[in-house]
C-alpha cells in the first residue's frame, strides 16, 4: 500500500502504487474500447431497417462500459490494499483479464452475426470458460476486498 502523501496548496501530485496505476491504465483502455465501441452500435443503429445493432454489438458496448468502471473500483481496493502490490497487481490482472475476454466475446459473436445467445448452442469449452471467469472475476476482486479490509487496522 502507498503511504499517504501531503499535498501542498495548490499541488496535484499525488502518489499512487504500480498495482492502482496499472488498474488505472486499463481502465482507461477499457473506456476507450467503449467508446468506439459504441461508434459501431451507432453505425449498425443507423444503416439497419429496425434501427437496432446486433444483439452482440449491443452487448459488447454496455459490458465495456460497465468493465471500465468496474475496474476503476479494482484500482481503488488496490490502491488501498494492506497486500503486496505483486498481490494486487495480479488479483486485479485476472479479474481485467477475464473482463476484456468477456468482451472479446461479445465482439466477436457481434462481427460474426453467428447468434444472438451464445448459450443456445455453446461451442466446446464455454462451460469451462465461464467457470474459469467466475473464479476468477470473484477470487480477484475478493483478495482485494479483503486488502482493503485487512487495510483498514
């Protein structure tokens, strides 16, 4: 965990850990996916006869959008976290991780126009994978949590 610094009158420094940097990075990168993200839901919204996006498309902008914000909340647990930042920095790692795999996903279900629910007819794995994002997204974001509690004595 950072030590909290003084600021003086006037200063914008401020100190932030690898760990809240890095998470603050991708969430930043996550938000601009989004943001042109939903540049295509606009375009597929304007030139289609329902004036509606692919489910998928549709999908993939709000789940980036919800992501970036998500992951801002990941760089504050890891920024006031009483683990190591090697800990917070992969906690936080695996949950992103998995964020963006979901929205991969999501985007390529939308280019390839192939369904409109991915569960209707799973391909091979994606019980697996959904497991896999499960433990991870709430093991990640747990060990933070718990930094931040444990951060609070």
């Amino acid at each position: 965990m950072t030590e909290p610094v003084a600021v003086a009158s006037g200063s914008s420094e401020w100190s932030l850990g690898l760990d809240a940097k890095v998470t603050l990075l991708c969430a930043g990168l996550i938000f601009l996916w989004a943001l042109a993200l939903g540049v295509w839901k606009y375009r597929q919204m304007a030139v289609s006869p329902t004036h509606l996006a692919h489910p998928y498309v549709d999908i993939a902008h709000r789940a980036a959008l919800m992501y970036s914000f998500a992951t801002l909340l990941l760089a504050v647990f890891a920024e006031l976290s009483a683990w190591p930042t090697a800990v917070n920095l992969v906690a936080a790692l695996v949950v992103i991780a998995f964020f963006a795999a979901a929205i991969g996903s999501y985007v390529a279900h939308g280019v390839l126009r192939d369904t409109d629910n991915q569960f209707s007819h799973p391909v091979r794995g994606t019980h697996a994978f959904m497991l896999a994002l499960i433990v991870g997204e709430v093991g990640g974001t747990a060990v933070l949590v718990a930094g931040f509690v444990a951060g609070w004595a």
